[in-house]
C-alpha cells in the first residue's frame, strides 16, 4: 500500500492532475483554451503560442506551490497576487472596478466588456497578461523583455520560451508522453539508487536512477522537450539536460557519445536517441571506465523559484510498463 502510494505522489510531481482525466475532458479543454488563446491573439497580436506557454508554465508552478491558490473555475492558469491585481495600496485588494484598479496601479483588465476585471474570469487574466507582454511591441525580442519585467527570473523567461517554441512546432496544445530513456528490447537493470552516498567530487548524495546496460545501448529521450545542456561535466562526464513541458528537467549522464545532429535549442519527442550508454566522467574530458557502463538518469523539479531533485524510479519502472504493455497490444 505504501508503494502504491508513493508512486501516486511521484506521477504526481511531475505531471499535473489534469493528465489523469479522460481524453474526452482533457481534448474539450484543450479547445477551451486554444480558443482563448486565439481570441487574444487577434485583440493583442501576441501569437497564441506565447499565452499558452504563460499558462502552462503557471499551472505546473500551481501544482507545486503551496502559496498559491489553486484554481477552483475556468481553464487558464495565469495568476496575479491580489496586491498587483488591484494596485498597491488599495483597500480592496479583491477590488473588480477598471477605474479604482487604474487609480492605484493595479494591473487588472477587464477583457470581456463586462464592465468587470475579475481575475477568476479567464478572459480577464488572459487580457491582463496580453497587455503585459505587448507593452512595448508583440515581437519575440521585446515579448522576451516583458516576461523578464513581469516574473524577474531568468530561469522562468527561458522556460516560457522554449514551451512557445514547442508549441509553434507542433501548432496544437495536446503535448504529452513518456517513453523509457532506453530501448525496451535492451539488455538493461536498474532499482532505485536516489539518495545512496557518493564520495567522488565530496561527500554527496546520488540524484538519480542508474540503469545498467552495454556499451553503445541508445539513449533516448524521455519526453517532449527542449535540449538545454550538452557537453562535458567532471562528474557526469558527457552529459545532456533536457526540460520538458511540465516544467521539470530531465538529466543523462556517462554517456559514451552524442548523437550526431543533437545541438542545444533543438526539440525532441520521446524515443529521439540523443546518445548512447558509456562509462564517462570523474576526471578531465574524455575519462572513462572507471566504473561499470550505464546511463545516470536524474529528474529535478522548477517551482518557479527554486530547483530540486526528485527520485525518478518511479516513473522509470511505469514508463517501462506502459512500453511493453504498448508493445504487447
């Protein structure tokens, strides 16, 4: 039962409820917003990639965050503190009045002509946000300055464009999957090894999966997302980072070699072979054999504010499962 439990919390953490509807609830939402989208689209000419990327980033930091209200009506996640919403200094920090709100600041609209900027109306925040990011022009560069304006954290800035990006590649919203980081058909073993002692580089704690398997074994990646890191690391040797579109990122690490056309920037799905397994790290660049071949996995989570680690075996031995359950139909 505690197993069970674990695993539930796990998935989780890394996926929002939302993945966990039917697909004829989650398809009528996604409509929903695409719609939404659009329509700001047209009103603002911030293309409809950038407020869907606001949003999915918003409802992933949702879900982690304690100190932020869950959202109880409507489809869009965007949140504003109820001091920026209303304007500092205003008594009413709940306040829905355009004038008082104007009067102190405060940046809510009202984006559905109702006479309201309520920010539990979808319309109303969506417009809110579109007035923020066009402040200065709807191109990528000047959107890039306002989303640095509004959340002042690099990080986060990286995080929605690299999610406008994948949603302009594949022009719809429904984005999601997992697949096991190496072959099914592999000759491969792992258990969970996140928090064991390790002692090369300083005493530390082990951040991740090991899965044990020949050399020359594909990597590949876990889920769609965009590549941020590649390259030589003393611990992890050849390494690469990938951040998905549930705000978490995605680590391998030993790696005997890249595969040839991965460059950072560049989108993958699930099952992209983004190298292969190998034995490097602990020590200069192009150190190897030190230990046994096989592939670090790690999963780490963004709240927005901070990063953290969290144990991936979990969703490695369900995203194994669902492969060969797949396999098997």
């Amino acid at each position: 039962m505690l197993k069970k439990l674990v695993l539930i919390i796990c998935i989780y953490v890394l996926v929002p409820l939302e993945v966990a509807k039917g697909e004829s609830d989650k398809q009528t939402i996604f409509t929903e917003r695409m719609a939404l989208y659009k329509e700001m689209e047209a009103v603002s000419l911030v293309p409809w990639q950038y407020f869907a990327a606001v949003d999915q980033y918003e409802r992933n930091v949702r879900a982690v965050r304690k100190d932020i209200p869950k959202k109880e009506t409507g489809v869009i996640s965007i949140y504003f503190k109820p001091e920026m919403w209303s304007g500092l200094g205003n008594p009413n920090e709940h306040d829905r009045n355009p004038f008082t709100i104007g009067l102190f600041g405060g940046m809510g609209r009202d984006g559905d002509g109702d006479g309201y900027a309520d920010q539990t109306n979808d319309k109303d925040t969506l417009y809110t946000m579109a007035t923020i990011l066009n402040h200065f022009g709807s191109d990528r560069d000047h959107i890039k300055i306002m989303l640095w304006e509004h959340y002042k954290r690099g990080k986060t800035v990286e995080m929605i464009t690299q999610y406008a990006n994948i949603y302009k590649h594949y022009n719809r919203l429904d984005i999601e999957g997992n697949v096991f980081p190496l072959p099914i058909r592999s000759n491969h073993s792992y258990r969970s090894t996140f928090g064991d002692k390790r002692s090369f580089g300083g005493r530390r704690m082990h951040e991740g999966t090991d899965i044990f398997a020949p050399y020359g074994v594909p990597v590949r990646s876990t889920c769609f997302g965009t590549i941020e890191l590649k390259g030589w690391n003393r611990l992890g040797g050849w390494r690469v980072g990938i951040r998905d579109m549930q705000n978490n990122y995605h680590y391998f690490a030993h790696l005997g070699g890249f595969s040839k056309e991965l460059r950072v920037g560049q989108i993958v799905e699930p099952g992209t072979v983004i190298g292969y397994v190998g034995s490097t790290g602990y020590g200069p660049p192009g150190t190897s054999g030190k230990f046994p071949p096989h592939l670090h996995y790690g999963l780490y989570k963004d709240n927005g504010i901070s990063e953290w680690a969290f144990d991936p075996y979990a969703h490695l031995s369900n995203w194994e499962r669902q492969e060969r359950q797949k396999k098997k139909r």
